[in-house]
C-alpha cells in the first residue's frame, strides 16, 4: 500500500458510490456534502417531474426537452461524486460564509425574463413552454444555492469538498446555459 492511500477516507454514498475524502477534509463532513448534493437532486428532479406531469400535453416537446435536462444533472451529479477532488485544499482565512449566504440567496430572488425569448415549437402552446422554462430556471437557481449555502457552512471542516461542491453548482448554471443554447425550434 502506498503512502498517498493511507492519508485518505472512503466514505460510503447511496448506490455503492465510494469516493475517497483528501486529507485535511473530516469524513463528515465531506459526506454530508455529498449525501446534501443528492438529496437535494432528488428533490429537484422529483419538483420538475411533478411539474411536467401537468403540462406534458400543452407542451410536449419543451417538456420532454426538460426531462431530458433532468436526466443530465441526475448523471452530472453521480459523475461528480466519482470525481471526489484528491488534493488536499487550504482554508482562506478571508471565507466568510454569512455573507457568501447572502450573496447565495440573493441570487435566488425571482425575477422574470424579458424579451423575445426562446422560440415555441409549433406544437406547444406558447404560455406553458413559458411556464415549464421559468420554472427550470427557478429550480436550478435554487437547487445551486441550496448546494452552495450548504457547502458554505461545511468549508471549515471540509474545504475540498466545500469546493467541490461549488464546482457542482457551477456545472448546474453551465448545463443550464447548454440547455437554453440547444432549444428545440
């Protein structure tokens, strides 16, 4: 066994996933980072399955665009759990993570989009395409902050892990641009 092995934690994860906790990251903290990231998916995923459940029919091809987006951040989330960082990381001394709460959930203030918009598949009725796409977007911007604020009070413990987690935000926002950039017509 080598040296670098013994100096990391493997912490069990729902669905066999086992990632290996860097040094300097306490195993409970990078756990519950990880077991928070999941949860909070599943409860994402099962919000937006809900929600297209009532507007399948009004809109059914922005709909099935939507469950495919669930379904990429549903595999996002579990790459991301096998891509557990390995360095260890440094704490910064200037973290504060009462105002990073509040930039976070500033950030989750509603506001509607203006403009022109995204274009309505002839299929769907234009209303609902715009309801399912406000509420992907409300969701995501929650789901992100959800993430962050909780990897927030955990980055003392778990620094590596906090950062990993703001990655896993960071690819949310990144695979919501995607999604709006590959819009159905």
């Amino acid at each position: 066994m080598s040296s670098d092995s013994i100096s990391y934690v493997q912490i069990g994860l729902a669905d066999d996933l086992k990632p290996m906790v860097p040094p300097g990251d306490d195993p409970a903290a990078a756990s519950a980072i990880a077991n928070f990231a999941l949860a909070q998916q599943t409860v994402f995923d099962t919000k937006l399955r809900r929600f297209l459940s009532g507007h399948c029919e009004a809109a059914p091809t922005i709909a099935a665009y939507a469950w495919e987006l669930s379904g990429a951040m549903n595999t996002g989330v579990l790459d991301w759990i096998r891509q557990w960082p390995t360095e260890a990381a440094e704490i910064d001394p200037d973290f504060n993570a009462t105002q990073q709460d509040a930039i976070d959930t500033s950030a989750r203030a509603a506001t509607k989009p203006t403009g022109s918009g995204l274009a309505i598949p002839e299929s769907d009725d234009p209303e609902t395409v715009y309801e399912i796409t406000a509420f992907v977007f409300r969701m995501v911007r929650e789901l992100r902050a959800e993430i962050t604020i909780f990897a927030n009070s955990q980055y003392a413990a778990a620094p590596a892990s906090a950062d990993h987690a703001w990655n896993l935000s960071t690819s949310y926002l990144r695979l919501l641009g995607v999604w709006a950039l590959s819009w159905p017509e």
